[in-house]
C-alpha cells in the first residue's frame, strides 16, 4: 500500500477556513478528491490519509461523509478539543465512523502552548493513550519545550509529529530543534510525517538542498519504521508543485536506502500507524 499520509479537502462555501482568505487565491477555491485523483494516480499512490483543516466539528462530520463516496480516502483525522469536557462524547461519536483514524491536536493555534501541559490537558492524553488512539500533533518548533515534557508525562501516547515541527528552514536553522527532536524521538511511539516542508522555506525561491539537513535528521532519528511521507497539498501548492513536494522527498533520501524502507515510508508506515 502506497499512502499520501498527510492532505486537506475543504468546500470554501462552508465557511469554516477563515483562515483561507481571497487574497490566498492559490487555496481560495474547493479542493476535493476528483482534484487529488491524478496525482496518487501518476505517483501510484493507493489513497489519503485527510487531515482536518478547521476546528470545528461540523467540518470533520463533513469530512467523514466525503470520505463515503470516494475509495481514495483511506482514513480522516478530525478535530478534537481536549479542553471541551464534552471531548470524550465527540470523540465516541466520531469513532464509530469506519474511516475515523484518529484526531489532531492543534497545538500550533495556542497562544501559550504551556497549556498542554494542564493536568486537565494530560489526563485527557493519558486516557487515549490507553486506548492507543492515533494523534496527530500539529507543533511550531518554537512549541517543542512543552511538548517534550508533555510526551514525558504521556510516555504511552501514540502520536505522529506533523510537518516535522515546522522547522525553521527558510533561515536555515537547526538548533533547538534538531535536539528536541531527538528527544521526542525517544519514545517508541511517536512517529514523524515527512510533510509542509515546502511551505516552510521560501516560497518562491527554495532548492532542494534547504530541506535535505532537516530530512536528514528526522530519518536517523526517527528510523525508516516511524516515518511518513505527506504531501500537504493543497496548502502545498502556497510553494511547490505536487510533483515538486514528492521530489524533494525522494532526492534526499539515502542511496543505501533499500526499496523495502521506501515501501515503507511511502505507505506501509501510515498503514500501520493508523491501522488502515
């Protein structure tokens, strides 16, 4: 299985991406499987992992639905709001979808991201932890101090690290990042999608040596068992081409890599991770 572990679908006349704007006119139109269906086609890519792009649970419940009448969604990642008391209702709910695959964690959003470290905030994690639900955890790596923390007090949580934390690539730097990162690593769960790195660097003007020091890191931290690749798209095309995003993937892998590891990393990892 070949997977796109990482990609958005929205309808603009739904009103829930605010912050989509006109003045955004690469993003400002519908995006929806039949304009996703060339690229996994060309790629050989089997399906999508969509990821919620809102925090709304009417968008996710729209999400779902979409992904009944298209074979290419493989599974939907929804929004969750652990500081709702309501969370667990929500998540009950969502979760008796057959292509629910688990929800995101918006920390990127957070004014303080010290806020996932209430006790309140933890024991929700604590409890999804147990169940071994899949998270995804949406990060700046300005955020990664709290996070680190967090994932100690949470050591059983079964995460994946969106978009390699967002590093700092259009300036080209490494530290703290590279150390949090491996630090995060440590723990045996918590996966990494190779994803919106694109959008990181400068838009108009980035080469694929930018991105090669920070995918670097991330495999020989990670591993080639707790990798994804993800395209990001459509938010992907702010920078890059679909063709683009896979290139520069594929061109700083290692040359000893072996096809069994690119399987992986292409699909079989998301496959397992989210159970698909």
């Amino acid at each position: 299985m070949r997977v796109d572990a990482h990609q958005h679908y929205w309808s603009i006349e739904r009103g829930d991406y605010g912050w989509i704007t006109p003045d955004i006119s690469v993003l400002c139109r519908d995006f929806l499987p039949q304009h996703l269906e060339y690229h996994l086609h060309k790629h050989k890519l089997d399906g999508s992992i969509v990821v919620q792009a809102a925090a709304t649970h009417a968008e996710s419940d729209y999400l779902l639905a979409l992904s009944e009448a298209s074979d290419t969604i493989l599974g939907v990642v929804t929004w969750l709001d652990l500081a709702d008391p309501d969370y667990r209702n929500h998540y009950e709910r969502f979760a008796q979808h057959p292509k629910f695959v688990g929800f995101r964690v918006m920390i990127q959003e957070m004014a303080d991201a010290n806020a996932i470290l209430a006790p309140s905030f933890v024991e929700a994690l604590a409890f999804f932890a147990e169940k071994r639900v899949p998270v995804d955890l949406l990060v700046v790596s300005h955020q990664l101090e709290p996070l680190v923390k967090l994932l100690d007090q949470v050591p059983g949580l079964h995460a994946v690290i969106d978009h390699m934390a967002k590093p700092r690539i259009k300036d080209g730097i490494l530290e703290p990042w590279k150390s949090q990162m491996i630090q995060i690593a440590a723990h045996p769960h918590i996966y990494c999608k190779l994803s919106g790195m694109v959008t990181e660097a400068d838009h108009s003007s980035w080469k694929p040596s930018d991105f090669k020091p920070y995918i670097e890191h991330v495999l020989a931290a990670f591993g080639t068992d707790r990798v994804m690749y993800g395209s990001d798209w459509p938010v992907s095309l702010l920078a890059a081409s679909y063709d683009d995003v896979v290139a520069v993937l594929a061109e700083a892998l290692p040359s000893t890599w072996t096809e069994a590891e690119r399987e992986k990393l292409f699909g079989l990892n998301a496959k397992e991770f989210y159970r698909i």
